[in-house]
C-alpha cells in the first residue's frame, strides 16, 4: 500500500513538472509602460498618461494569447485583414530553452523590471518599433503580457497597441 501512494505522489510532482505555467503580469504591463514613458521622455515625447485597461486592453490580450502558444511564431494582426482598433502595434517575443527566467520566481520585481528593459530595449533596437512607442500622436496605450514556463523552456510575448490623438 505504501508503495503505491509513493507511486501516485510520484506521477502527481512528475506531472506538475511538466504543466505549463502561465502568467499575465499587471506589474509587468505597468512595468513597460513605465520604461516606454521614460524613453519618450528622453526624445521630448509627451509622455502617455493613460494605460488602457478597457476594450484596447482586450483586444491586445487575444492577440497576445494567440501569440503566445508555444508551437507559435508571433503574428502582427493575427485575423485581422486591417488594423482593427488600435493605430499601432509592437509584438515582442522571447524563448529560451533553461537559463535564468526558466527558474526566477517570475513575480520578483528585479526580474519584471530586467524583463521590462530587454522588451523596451529590442522595440528601441528596431526602427519602426521605436518609431511607434515614441510617437507624439499616441493619446492613450496598452501592454499586455504572457510569461509561459514548462519543463526547460520559457516564452514571454508582450504586445503594445497605441491609439492616436483625434485630429
């Protein structure tokens, strides 16, 4: 009898091993509003003052969970034909295969705030990317984020959707 129950606590911890963690971090959203704000401002960009968390908010999060499925490379506009919604959209994808994020306890501040600086420095790296989130149009934004983590693999995808100022 013994035998058995440390067999089937065996299964249990084997299969929790290999379950996909998944994560959508407000702090880590916030976390890349914030260090696109201070990217704008060192370009004299109005900062944005309101990250949506409404419909825009919605929106991303169906693009970014699409995105994010492990078997998937990211698509910009993933069903749509046209930009529906939203003026702009950056999409930033890591993966990683063991290292540092497949084992950081992934609500640690230090590690959103690394994570935050490596998405915002890559969309900076790209320019029309850096053209997008430094805009001066942009009235309003939004972030949206999934850290996913199994076994020896981790992915996070972030999408940014700006909408512009009404003329």
């Amino acid at each position: 009898m013994k035998t058995k129950w440390i067999l089937i606590l065996v299964c249990i911890n084997v299969s929790l091993l290999a379950q996909d963690l998944v994560i959508k971090s407000l702090k880590l959203d916030s976390l890349i509003f914030e260090e696109i704000n201070n990217y704008r401002r060192v370009f004299g960009s109005p900062i944005v003052k309101k990250m949506d968390n409404d419909k825009l908010k919605k929106r991303s999060y169906r693009l970014t969970e699409l995105n994010s499925k492990w078997e998937t490379d990211f698509d910009h506009t993933r069903g749509d034909s046209v930009f529906i919604g939203y003026n702009s959209e950056c999409i930033y994808q890591i993966k990683t295969t063991g290292g540092k994020f497949n084992k950081a306890n992934l609500n640690d501040e230090s590690i959103l705030k690394e994570l935050a600086k490596i998405t915002v420095d890559a969309w900076i790296a790209s320019n029309n990317h850096n053209y997008l989130i430094r805009s001066k149009l942009v009235d309003y934004s939004t972030i949206t984020s999934i850290m996913r983590r199994d076994g020896n693999r981790f992915k996070l995808t972030v999408s940014y959707h700006a909408i512009y100022i009404k003329k």
